[in-house]
C-alpha cells in the first residue's frame, strides 16, 4: 500500500478515534470526578489528557512505514 494512501486512511481513523475518545473522557470527567478532590481530579485530567495517545502509536507507526522498495510516489 503506497505511503500516501496509508497516511490518508490513518488520518482518518486517528480523527475518528479522537472524537470518540473525546466523548468517553468528557463522560468519566463528567461523573463521579467532578464531585471528588482537587488533586485526584487533577490527576484523572491529565491522565485522560494523555492516555489517548498510547492505544494510536501503532497507527501511527503503521503511516510512518516506508514503501516497498522499487516503488515511485
């Protein structure tokens, strides 16, 4: 698969995930959070801020391979 269509359906899937994760965190953050400490809601926050980016790494690693050899953009 060339290099240009593997990073256009990433992308898509990258801002579809994105969307969906944003609505599971705003849900969580919604719930019981709001009502507990200062500090674990700091902490929830960031970590909601941050965890996404685990479950896209192999999508991204999968765009950023290079085509197969003997092949021209």
């Amino acid at each position: 698969m060339p290099s240009r269509l593997r990073k256009l359906i990433g992308a898509i899937l990258m801002i579809a995930f994105v969307l969906a994760y944003a609505l599971f965190a705003m849900a969580i953050a919604d719930s019981r959070v709001s009502e507990a400490p200062e500090a674990v809601r700091a902490i929830v926050y960031a970590a909601l801020g941050l965890v996404w980016v685990l479950p896209l790494m192999p999508l991204i690693r999968w765009m950023q391979r290079p085509d197969p050899q003997g092949r021209r953009p």
